[in-house]
C-alpha cells in the first residue's frame, strides 16, 4: 500500500470513529446529569409518562424538564410521542446497551490494567528488578 493510499484509509477510519462516537457522546452526556437518570429511571419502571408526569417529583419549571427532555431525545434515549395537547415519552434502550457495551470493553481493560498494577506493588523487590 502507498503512502496516498494508507493516509486515505487513515482519513475514513478517524471520520468513521468520530461518527460513531457522536451518539455515545450525547448519551454519556444525557447521562451525566441526575435530573436525567432520574428521568429515565421513571420510564425504565412506569413506562411512557408525559412531560407533567416526568415534571412531578422536581421542584423545577416546565421549560427547565423541556430542555433536559430535549437533551434526552437528541441521545436517543427518549422517543416522543403526541397524543392532541399531550406529549409522551417512551424509553429508548438502544444508546443505553451502546453505553453499556462501551463501558463493559473499557472495564476489563482497566480491571486488567489496576490487577497488574497491584501485582507489581506488592510483589517482592527481588522480582522488580527483573
């Protein structure tokens, strides 16, 4: 392979990566805030519930629960749905398995990682000379 040939291949490979980090972003970012878990939690275990009834257990305004909903439905996290004057919001699980699965890959590199660690510390002087 050229050098022309393995920059182009570098190039679509760094687009590819930064596209598909775009919907984990969001979600992770949905997920940052408790509002938001909280959220989702209520939809994980009540199913759809309107904006009112997401509203109910905050002490805040209907255009503060808006915006967060907002921040929801552009992770995929939340799907809308209006019925005449009344929105609901279902639970989307799909982001939240990519998280898992981002989180799962990234936890026994890390497990692996502090194991070796702990390892090296404790063990003997003699055998970190080596």
């Amino acid at each position: 392979m050229n050098e022309l040939d393995r920059s182009r291949l570098l190039i679509l490979y760094s687009q590819m990566a930064i596209q598909y980090q775009v919907p984990l972003d969001r979600a992770f970012h949905a997920l940052g805030d408790g509002t938001r878990r909280q959220m989702i939690s209520m939809l994980a275990s009540q199913g759809a519930l309107s904006a009112n009834e997401l509203r109910a257990p905050f002490n805040v305004a209907q255009p503060t629960i808006s915006k967060h909903l907002k921040v929801l439905e552009q992770a995929g996290l939340v799907r809308r749905q209006v019925e005449g004057r009344v929105h609901r919001f279902h639970l989307e699980t799909a982001p939240l398995k990519e998280a898992e699965d981002w989180i799962g890959r990234h936890r026994s590199f890390w497990e692996g990682t502090l194991l070796r660690l702990e390892q090296f510390v404790t063990a003997p002087e003699t055998d970190k000379e080596t």
